[in-house]
C-alpha cells in the first residue's frame, strides 16, 4: 500500500510517497540513487547493506520503509561533508582497510555506528562489533587497525 513515509536521510528531509514495505536498500538504491549500500546476501548477514538508522548500524537489506518514518538515516554517502572524507573513511584508505571495496561501505557504516554507541571500543568489542560484515578480500587486520586509529584520534566520536 502507498504511503506517504517522512524521514531525515543524510541531514536533509526526505518524503517518498510509496510501499512501507519496501526494503530500505531497494529505496535507497533505485528511487534515491545512493548506491554506497550494496545487495550481498540479502538475509541480512554479510553486511554489506550496513546504514545507521537513529545511531544503530542496520542491515537495510532488512529494514522496511515504513521503520524509518521519523528516523535519522545516514548511509557512506551522508559522511563525506565539504568534500572531505569522514576520519573513519580517511583510515580505512590510510590502513589499506579497502580492497575491492565492495564490502566497504558497510564496514564503515558498521563501525560508525559502533563509535556513536561507545567512542572507545576495547579491541574485543570493535572485533565482536565487525565480525558480521563479511570481506572476502580479508582485510580484517587493517579494517581492525583503521577502526582503531579513529578512536584514538578522534576520541572515539565519529
């Protein structure tokens, strides 16, 4: 059913007139043209899909429209301000954190929204916090190391 769904998408409202049901991925990709997000697994485990709706890292493979009427959803594309890379993009390229980069804007998502519920992650939690984004490049070490860096510099706010 078509529904009016109002929500804040990279700082800026966004009114889309379509099905709730719809996956937040599908509506980003083809009606919003924001294609950081990418279709892996679509079951919601390699998390490739990864946003940050209201603060938490979401699998938007996953998530329906209609679960962020009234939400903050920011996707890779909504880090980037002024034309310059986010810290936590910057050392993902510092660390070599990228490979083919297909995984990586769920990656960077996923920790985002790690470092917004706990600036200063023990290594443990940044590693049980990544562990459901699959890389099959298998840049773990420097993905660690980049996640890591940030929240040394940055003390931990992303």
């Amino acid at each position: 059913m078509t529904k009016s769904i109002r929500f804040r998408l990279n700082g800026r409202p966004t009114t889309l007139d379509t099905d709730e049901d719809r996956t937040l991925l599908w509506v980003l990709r083809t009606d919003l043209g924001l294609t950081g997000a990418k279709y892996g697994c679509g079951v919601g485990v390699c998390g490739s899909c990864t946003v940050v709706v209201d603060g938490q890292a979401v699998r938007s493979c996953q998530a329906r429209l209609g679960e962020v009427q009234d939400a903050e959803v920011t996707t890779i594309e909504g880090l980037v301000r002024d034309g310059a890379l986010h810290p936590l993009q910057q050392a993902f390229v510092d660390h070599g954190g990228l490979q083919c980069g297909f995984c990586t804007p769920g990656m960077i998502m996923n920790a985002y929204g790690l470092l917004l519920e706990d600036p200063r992650p023990s290594r443990e939690k940044v590693v049980d916090a990544m562990e459901g984004n699959l890389c099959r490049c298998s840049a773990y070490k420097r993905i660690l190391e980049a996640i890591e860096s940030v929240s040394r510099a940055e003390g931990g706010r992303p």
